[in-house]
C-alpha cells in the first residue's frame, strides 16, 4: 500500500508524493517536479556510511550503463561526498511494477513470453560485464511497452566502488543462487541471474507467494510448474526450470540459452505446408506425452546410472572379502575352491566341495552366494546366504544375514564389514557341516 513520505516532503526540488515501495538501504516515493513524473530513490538516513553510499553510487552508475538495453533511466541525482550534509537521491523514469502490468491470471504465453524479454535484456546486461544479482518479481517492471530490469542496488561489475565483503550474502531472500549466500566474492553473478530468473519464472507460472527452496526437480510435483497450471504444454518448460536450478553453477545454462529454450517455447509449431505434408496440427495432440515419455526416458537411465554406480563401488568393497574366503577354504584344503565378483546381482559366489577319495556318491558343496539390491535409491541391501549340500540336492540353505545401508552413505562401509564379519563367524560351523554330511556319504 502507497504511504506519505513524512517529514521529508522534497529533495532537489521534486515534490515528493505516496511511497512506491521500501527496501533495505532506501525507499522508493512518486514525485514531481514541474510537469513531469518521476520516481525518487532516497537512502535511508539511517544507512549513511561510506560502504553505503558508494553502494548507492554504484547502482546509479549501472542504471546508467543499462539505459541502453531498455533499462528505466535516471533523470538526475545527488550524492553528497562523504562528511558532506545532505540526502542522497536519484530520480528515474516512472515504470509499471510487472506483477501489476501481467495483471491477474495472466495466460502461460504472457509469463513466458514477459521472463524471455527480460532474460534478453539481462544477455545485453551479462555482455556489458554486469551482473544483476537481485532478480525477483519485486525488480522487474514494464517502461514504455518493454520488459525491464530495474533496482541495480546490488548489481556487480568492473569499476564499482562497494565491493562485496567476505561471506556477505548477495541476492534476494528465496530467489538466491546457493553460491551467492557464502562465495558471494567470487561467485560468478551470472549463472546465479539465471538461477534467480528460473525461479521468478516459476512463480508467475505457478502463482505461488514465494518459490520453493532448490532445485526445481522434474520428479517431484510439488517442484514442477506444470503441477499448478493447466496449459497443456507447461510441462515443455520443467526441464529448463530444473535446468537453470541445479546446485552447481557451471551446470546452468547461459541467460543466453535460458531465453533461446523460452524462445522455442513461444515458437509455433511450424510454417503450413502446400504440399500435403503439413502434420503440424499434430504437434499438440502429441508434443506433450512425447516430452513426457523423453522425460520418463532419462529418468530410467539416470536411475539405471546411479544404480550401476552403485553396484560398481560395492563390488569392488566385496573383492578383498572374497579373496579371503576363498583363501581360507583354501588353507582347509577343500577341492574346487574359486571366488568370483561379477555383475550377476552385483555381487559375487565362492564355492568349495569336500575332496573325496571316490566321487561315486558325488560331492558335498559349500556355496557363498553374495547379491545386492539398489534399485531403492535410499536403502540398498546386501546379503549373503550360505548353502552346504550334496550333489543332486536342490536346497540347503546353513544359513543366511543381509544388511541396509544409504547408497553412499556413512554406514555402507560400517554394514559392509559387519556382513562379512559374520559371514568369518559362521564359515566354520559351515565347514563344520561340510564334514559331517560328507563322513555320511560313507
């Protein structure tokens, strides 16, 4: 709600009227001065301190450098030197706040069409050497028939005056980069741009309050914009909002290719055709279960990955428990001794018999079967049953123990050796066994 400006009723001669909005260093009030419109930033008195006031300067300054690309102008402005009385101010064209200029419900075509322009202006913006780093709904405006960027307060480039402080934390409160809230130094503040847009995206989508925190996965509804909206190509617009979220910096997409995946999106689905061939019309009977079955697609194989990940480490944790099975069936001398670890269930077999002088009456066997199960990405099992039985016997299960651990997790170590420290405890009551079936076979 617009409020009075109190006390101070003008400052370079611009009258000042209702507040336009408030922020962390300043406030923003209509004002006039003659027969033209503006509106004034004022730092708060309050704020006044050196690292402050060379902040203030350095937005003017990149205001300035941005005009070009669309950006809202500064008309004028004062900053007093420092131990100089004085408020300082600057003045700027009049711009439409962009939840106001979208209005209520706007249609999915719009949003996209409204975060393209922006990301456009902010490649212009990145090609200059400036970084916005506060981009969120409250900083993005309409001036004159354009979508812009404005409020440059934290912006970052080449020449600023305030420098970002050690473990500062840059960027707008549920719309910041990860590695802007403790790298803010060197973090670079253009895939965080990017990030900070992709979730401004979601929340016109979505017509949430605020985002959700992280990265927008395509696998939980809660995070797909396409959740909340029934257009029926949102779900086109998941993977770059995942995309353009992910934790890790360099994994982002350039501004540049976050607006190229917005542009394809507003794309029609092709020219007409004359010559019979045109199936276009066709494209959004089938556009999105074909999406949807790509998604599901690399689902499949990125959970496929992590399992073959999975079953790789813990394979080459079991190799030196095989060998010393194998070993010790050995030192029993047991005949037919051998240990493998294969992909077969992820795990492995050690197999011995007891050496007889005749084989007339066939074998006793002594089996490890070693397997594992990791398709649940939260709780992998991994188990041991050991077998002692003559030849021709279809089952003779001695004894059998499996363990749960978190792929990857602290315990998957821990449970591994608490397994086969088992397995040692029960290796000679299965020899043991071995003996007596063999001594029956006479």
């Amino acid at each position: 709600m617009a409020s009075g400006p109190g006390r101070l009723r003008e400052v370079g001669g611009w009258q000042l009227q209702e507040r336009l909005g408030r922020g962390g260093n300043g406030e923003v009030y209509k004002a006039v001065k003659g027969d033209r419109v503006a509106a004034i930033k004022i730092l708060h008195s309050g704020r006044w301190d050196d690292v402050r006031r060379a902040r203030f300067r350095d937005e003017i300054d990149a205001m300035q450098r941005c005009q070009e690309f669309g950006c809202i102008p500064v008309i004028e402005f004062d900053v007093p030197a420092a131990g100089v009385p004085g408020q300082a101010w600057f003045a700027m064209d009049l711009a439409e706040p962009l939840v106001d200029a979208l209005g209520d419900n706007p249609s999915l075509v719009d949003v996209v069409s409204c975060v393209r322009d922006i990301a456009r202006v902010l490649v212009s913006i990145h090609a200059r050497g400036i970084a916005h780093r506060d981009i969120k709904p409250d900083n993005l405006f309409r001036y004159k028939g354009r979508w812009t960027v404005g409020d440059f307060g934290l912006a970052d480039f080449d020449g600023k005056l305030a420098k970002t402080r050690e473990g500062e934390k840059i960027g707008p409160v549920f719309y910041i980069a990860p590695e802007m809230l403790n790298e803010a130094v060197s973090a670079d503040g253009e895939p965080a741009d990017c990030y900070s847009l992709a979730k401004t995206l979601w929340v016109l989508i979505t017509g949430q309050k605020f985002p959700l925190p992280g990265p927008l996965l395509r696998n939980i509804d809660a995070l797909k914009a396409s959740t909340y909206h029934s257009d029926e190509r949102a779900p086109l617009l998941d993977a770059v909002l995942e995309s353009a979220t992910r934790h890790t910096a360099s994994a982002r997409p350039t501004m540049e290719e976050f607006a190229q995946e917005l542009d394809t999106w507003l794309m029609p689905t092709g020219p007409a055709s004359n010559d019979g061939l045109d199936l276009s019309d066709f494209a959004a009977v089938f556009s999105v279960a074909k999406y949807q079955m790509e998604v599901e697609q690399m689902e499949r194989n990125a959970e496929a990955a992590r399992v073959n990940e999975t079953g790789e480490r813990i394979r080459e944790k079991l190799r030196p428990h095989v060998e010393r099975l194998v070993t010790a069936l050995n030192t029993a001398s047991l005949t037919g001794v051998h240990g493998t670890v294969d992909n077969y269930m992820w795990g492995g077999m050690v197999r011995a018999a007891v050496p007889r002088q005749s084989n007339s009456g066939g074998f006793v066997r002594l089996e490890l079967a070693i397997n594992g199960n990791y398709q649940d990405p939260q709780r992998a099992t991994l188990g041991v049953v050991c077998s002692v039985r003559r030849d021709g016997e279809q089952s003779g299960t001695f004894w059998e123990k499996s363990v749960e651990f978190l792929p990857g997790g602290s315990g998957e170590d821990i449970q591994i050796e608490r397994l086969f420290s088992e397995v040692a405890a029960q290796l000679r009551p299965a020899v043991t066994r071995a003996a007596e079936l063999n001594q029956a076979l006479g």
